[in-house]
C-alpha cells in the first residue's frame, strides 16, 4: 500500500535536525537516491513511511497527508 508523504513537513523536520537527505537515508538504512525519489514522488511504502518517521523523530502522522 501506498502513502502520500507531506513533504513540507518532511523537508521541515530536516531542515529544522539540519539533516541532509543523505543522512536521513543513513539513519534509515537505505540509499540517499532513494530517499530523494520518495521526497520528490510524494509517495512510499507504509514502512518506510515509518522508517522516515522514526529517522526524523516525528510521528507517522506528522509525514503523511490526510485522505490519501
């Protein structure tokens, strides 16, 4: 299954950390190319929705956009 990230809030939290995309997909245990691709689609899979939650120490909720 499919979700629509927020990305605002995404590259909010980043910014906030001062995280780069390649730390995010560090702390993630995945390629930085990766995480560029979810970013910049919108869209992931639950886990690593999850996995982008727990990185950036925010809850799922915060990441995702409602009615998706």
């Amino acid at each position: 299954m499919t979700v629509r990230l927020d990305t605002t809030a995404i590259k909010k939290a980043m910014a906030e950390k001062r995280m780069t995309t390649a730390a995010l997909a560090r702390l993630m245990g995945c390629k930085p190319q990766n995480v560029g691709l979810m970013i910049n689609r919108g869209t992931c899979s639950h886990i690593s929705a999850g996995l982008i939650a727990d990185a950036l120490g925010v809850e799922i909720e915060e990441i995702w956009k409602e009615g998706a």
